[in-house]
C-alpha cells in the first residue's frame, strides 16, 4: 500500500472513523480521549453544513488522518472552521488548510472585511508554522475549566434575596425567554454570533439538550435577570455552556449563585466533574470568578484567524 494522499468529502456513515480521530487528537492535546460521537454527528448534521462543499477527509495509505469542515452561520463576513490532523502529515494538514480557505472565500464572498476562524489548542498536532505562513493570527485566548464535584455539592446553594429560579423544561416561552436573555447578555463578547431563535437551536443542537437543565433566574420587579444553561450529553463532564446576566444586575452575586447551582445539579445527577469554557479577557470578570469557585485549567485553546481576500 502506498503512501497517496487522498482526499474526499465526509458522510454521514463516516462519523464513527472521525470520532476516532479526533480522540486520538485529544489524547495526544489533552492526555485522554473526550470527543462523543454525538458531538460529531450534530456537526455532520448541522442544516448550515453541505458535506458535499464543507467537509473533507484525507487518507494516507488508506488511514484517515486529517478531517476539516467549514460552516458559515454567524453572519456576514465571519467562516469558523474545524481542522484537525495527525502528528506526521503535513502534506495532509496544507491541503486541508487551502480547501478550507478556498472554502471559506467562497462562503464569504461579497463580505468586506471577511475572516476564517479556527480555534485550536494552544499546543496542537498541527504545525502552527503552517498557519502564521499563511497569514493567520491568534486574536483570543480561551481556558476549558473544570472542578471535581463530590457529595457535598449536592446542597443546593442559598440564593441572593428575592432571586427565583425556574427551568425551561415545560414551557417553549421559557426557551426563547433563554434564548433572548443569552442574546442580551452575551452581545458584548469576543465571537458572539446574533441569532434568530431558530437557529439558536440549531446552533445549539437543541435535539440532544435537557432543557430541565436550563434555568432563568427572576428577581421582584425586575423580571428575568439571568440564564444559565447547561448540559449533560458530554461523557466525561457535564458542561455550562452559558452563564448570563443582565447588565444592571451585575455584582449582586447572581452569577456566583448560578455557578454553584450548576455544581449541585451535577452533582446530584453523579456527576463528578463540570467543566465550562472562558475567553481570559472577558470583561465581566468570568475567569476569576471560576477561579474563586474552584475551577481549575484543563486545556487552553487559542483563535487564530485568517482575512479571506477574494484572490486568496
């Protein structure tokens, strides 16, 4: 068998094979394999994806060892993009790079200024001499936190006076009362995408998301002040997605309380670690409060993003 690099478009029977990979992936960033295969079918799946145009496979020697996909549903001029590639394959990681930038053009096209956003780990399989060649820069940094859970974070946690909380389990006004409350607390920060409800849930993968375990907190004469929705469907954590809180009702130690109610929930659940992610410059103060509650660093994560001209 030869050493032929081959390229093809993934499918949706090819799951499984870039599940695989993308845990061999992990164990080499990471220390341990932490991609679920439902994670990869919601991206193969995705309504804004054609696998056909937006995804490829590479094979030596008839071994997958690299896989990419584009998608473009954060708004006009910004393409996100997966790559991910084994150790020893660089002719495999450059060609995967330069479908995806051709890709991306294609998606952005009449969009000034236009951008590909990746986001890798800060010591990735693939050689960022590759990238910083081609133009790409890092423009944020992220940090995957977790804390070990234990029996004692089962109590759950006093509230701040007056501050109710309900799920979003039975009640599709509760849905898009947490899909506005995100959109209003969330607009200010690095990446944020503004969606439509619809594609919120999309984005989101709503077909695999509990929404008992999605809370609005409420305080008297105020109204809905804050969000926190989380999920359980990851096998090693159960995972905060976001914690929100209305502007004027920062500092009242509401987004602490969401933190640790997140923390009895899974703990209750057996859960014995949660894990969440933060941009290290959020200006709301989110890394320390984490920090203050016990989360530790996991793995860091880098933005590298590259302009995308029309001539390449």
């Amino acid at each position: 068998m030869t050493d032929t690099l081959t390229v093809r478009p993934a499918g949706p029977g090819d799951a499984s094979d870039i599940c695989a990979l993308l845990n061999a992936v992990d164990v080499i960033e990471i220390g341990r394999p932490e991609t679920d295969l439902g994670t990869v079918e919601a991206d193969l799946n995705h309504p804004d994806v054609d696998l056909a145009t937006d995804s490829w496979l590479a094979f030596q020697g008839g071994r997958l060892v690299a896989y990419a996909l584009v998608w473009a549903d954060s708004g006009p001029g910004r393409v996100d993009g997966d790559h991910y590639v084994l150790p020893g394959h660089p002719e495999a990681a450059l060609r995967l790079l330069e479908l995806m930038e051709a890709r991306a053009r294609e998606l952005a096209a009449g969009d000034a200024p236009a951008q590909l956003r990746l986001q890798l780990n800060v010591k990735p399989t693939l050689d960022l001499s590759l990238l910083t060649g081609r133009g790409y820069r890092t423009v944020r940094h992220y940090q995957v936190m977790t804390r070990r859970l234990g029996p004692a974070d089962t109590a759950p946690p006093a509230p701040p006076a007056g501050l109710v909380l309900r799920d979003c389990a039975a009640d599709e006004a509760d849905r898009r009362r947490a899909h506005a409350l995100v959109e209003e607390t969330f607009a200010a920060h690095f990446g944020h995408a503004d969606r439509p409800y619809e594609a919120w849930l999309d984005h989101l993968d709503a077909r695999r998301l509990d929404w008992s375990l999605v809370w609005i907190a409420s305080l008297p004469g105020q109204g809905d002040v804050a969000v926190l929705l989380t999920r359980d469907d990851r096998t090693p954590m159960g995972w905060i997605s976001h914690i929100g809180v209305r502007k004027d009702q920062r500092g009242r130690g509401i987004g602490g309380f969401l933190l640790r109610h997140g923390f009895a929930a899974y703990a209750a659940r057996g859960r014995d670690t949660v894990g969440l992610g933060v941009d290290t410059r959020n200006e709301t103060g989110a890394l320390a409060l984490y920090e203050a509650h016990g989360m530790a660093l996991h793995y860091a994560v880098d933005t590298w993003e590259l302009p995308l001209h029309s001539q390449g």
